[in-house]
C-alpha cells in the first residue's frame, strides 16, 4: 500500500489549490468581518467551480458528477479544509445519501443538486438527541399516502442556503439486544412545505459565514413519494454517510493544519527576540516538529482510510480514528500556533485566532471526539466478545 498521487490527482490536488488561492482566500476577511456570503459572491464562486470541474466531484460521472473515488474524494477535501468553511462549501459535494433517491426523485432532487440548481442538507439532531441518534423526539406518522410530522432539529448546517432538507425521524420501534430502539426513515422535503420552519440559530464562534438552523415541524404532510429508501431503514442510510463525513472532517482538518503550520513556521523563522529568530529556541522549534509531525500521521491515517474505502474495506474504526486523531491534531496545532504568536496571536488583525476559533468545533460535530472513541473501543472489545 502507498499514496503516491497519480497523474489525475495531482492535476486534481493543483487545481483545487490553484482555485482555493484565487477565489476564496480574497474573500474571507469579508466573510469573517460580516459573518455573510454575499448571494451574487456564492453564485459567482459556485459558476466558476462548476466551470473548472470541481462542483459535485463525489457523485458519479454519469449522473454528471466529477465522478472521483474517495481517494480523490479526500485530497479534493484536504485542500478545500485550507479555505473559509462558509466559502469552501459553495463547492458544494451533494450528500452521498442522495444517491439512493428512486423514481421521480431522481429527477426531483438528485440530478438537481448535481447540477447546482438546488441544494441540500442533513436534518439529523436535536435538542435532546445529538450522538443519541436513535433516541430522537421528531415522528413521522404514516397517514393514508402521507406521513405526519412532528417535532423539531437544531444545529442544521447551511439550512439557510439550501432548497430542502434530508429529514430524519422515527417512524417505530423495534426491539434489539440492547432493549427497544426506535425505527429511523428518510424523508427528502422542500422547505415551502407548509408545517415547517425554518430559523436561524444563535451565533457560532466557528466558521462564520457558514451557519446553523433551528427546524420546526407541525404537522407537517410529507407524500410517501418523498420517503428516501425504505421506511425504519433510515439508521443504516445515516451509517453509510457518516463514514463519509468522518472523512471529510479529517481531510479538513488537515488541509487547514497545513496552513496554519506554514504560517507558524513562517513567524518562527522571521520572528526575531534576543537576536535570532525565535524558531531557534527549543521552546519554540520543538513545537514545529511535534507539530509537524502529528499532522504527517494524520494525514497519512486518512488517506488510509481513503484508501481502504475505495477497496471496500474502511470499518467504522477506520473512519472513527482518522476523525479523531485530525481533528484533536489540528486543535494542538491552532493552540501551539497562537502560543508561538503570542499576543499577536489573538488580535483580530492577524488570522490566527479565527483559525483557533474554527478549530473547536471539529471534535464536536459529525461525532464528538468522545463518540469516536467509543467506535473505536466497542470495536475492539467486540473482538474479544464483550
């Protein structure tokens, strides 16, 4: 097994950087400054993604995606991690949950999104069910050819730049070794659907420009057409785009733990206290080499499970350790990277703290660190049957 990039991914990795460092680094002040992306600015930047073949890389070429395997997939997401979340995802890379839309789904919401002419996003938590995803309030009560909803998510992402919502609520109960567990469906619901709402949520101090919404459903009617997949089967929808996600987390994680690395290291070697550059002091290039290390592991424990994935092989394990070991990588690299900083550091003329800042949440959503060590633990005891 090796990484060495073919001569499509190296094109692929040129690129997206190339595109990143022309299109979205200039505009990222004005991002963090107003904590908005301008509508003619998205439309701008989601044209000229599209122009380049970057849009919609991850869904298949002859649905008119960019047809890349999950290799390509996370170099593609590594290098997208170095830009502003909320201009990074006008690139956008459609749920793979879409891809088991039938019918005149297809053409309803699939297709569509491929073509950026509408897009989505993944109505999963809730106030009182985040990790415990099968213990969520919201229902969907099957109604004649309808389903009723009920209920209410919280912490949806890009809500209030998106056509409709892949909407998940329980739909049952079915018993299991561990006691009853609800039964979870898919449902695919524009957001003009009467019944709903749809807010803002309060202001997150990571990835402004990149927002959250609150939902809310009564009685909602959604036709049983607008089910994604089979009814009480929505768990293991969930659990295949999870994995997907865990990955993607981790590639961004570190494409921007690069950034801030050579940032740092820059700094270090221009820097000048006691009349050396202050990366020649232990205190300081000690620092740079533990970091630099770190996130050569965590970029190689990635792309293995990249790879793994593209032989059909990545277990959650896999997926779980590369969204562990990234994202508490890049929390260690911001922090040392402000510490080497110092003061400067924290001020708002300099990127720094915006990078910290961003960093938090990546241990949190998509499952929290705590979440991914529980994957990996229960994995390993199973083997031994406990």
């Amino acid at each position: 097994m090796h990484f060495e990039l073919s001569h499509e991914h190296t094109m692929l990795v040129d690129t997206a950087r190339a595109f990143i460092e022309a299109e979205l680094y200039p505009h990222e002040d004005l991002v963090e400054r107003t904590d908005e992306v301008p509508p003619e600015l998205a439309a701008e930047i989601q044209a000229k993604a599209i122009a380049v073949g970057l849009f919609a890389a991850n869904m298949p070429e002859e649905l008119g995606g960019g047809g890349l395997d999950n290799f390509g997939v996370t170099l593609l997401e590594r290098e997208l991690g170095r830009a502003s979340y909320g201009l990074q995802m006008l690139i956008a890379r459609p749920s793979n949950i879409l891809r088991g839309c039938t019918g005149s789904q297809i053409e309803e919401y699939l297709l569509p999104t491929i073509r950026g002419e509408r897009h989505d996003c993944l109505a999963m938590t809730e106030p009182n069910a985040g990790s415990d995803v099968r213990g969520m309030l919201t229902t969907a009560v099957r109604d004649g050819d309808d389903y009723v909803i009920n209920g209410s998510k919280h912490f949806i992402s890009h809500a209030d730049m998106s056509d409709y919502v892949i909407l998940f609520a329980a739909t049952g109960v079915e018993e299991t070794k561990a006691g009853p567990k609800k039964t979870i469906t898919g449902f695919l619901v524009d957001f003009d659907t009467p019944g709903m709402t749809r807010r803002r949520g309060p202001a997150c101090v990571s990835h402004r420009g990149y927002h959250q919404c609150e939902l809310f459903f009564d009685d909602m009617r959604v036709p049983a057409t607008k089910r994604l997949g089979e009814e009480g089967k929505g768990f293991e929808l969930m659990g295949e785009w999870l994995g997907a996600t865990r990955l993607t987390v981790a590639a961004t994680s570190v494409g921007r733990g690069r950034r801030v690395l050579d940032l740092a290291t820059e700094w270090a070697a221009t820097r000048k206290q006691f009349g050396q550059p202050i990366g020649r002091f232990q205190g300081t290039g000690f620092k740079l080499a533990d970091m630099a290390t770190e996130l050569e592991a965590a970029e190689l424990l990635t792309l293995q499970a990249a790879w793994k994935c593209d032989q059909g092989r990545m277990t959650d394990s896999d997926a779980a350790m590369a969204k562990l070991f990234a994202s508490e990588t890049l929390a260690r690299i911001t922090d040392q990277t402000l510490q080497i900083f110092g003061g400067m550091g924290l001020m708002g003329s300099l990127p720094i703290e915006r990078y910290w800042r961003d960093a938090r949440v990546e241990r949190i959503w998509d499952g929290t660190s705590e979440i991914q060590r529980h994957i990996i633990s229960r994995a390993m005891l199973r083997a031994h049957g406990a």
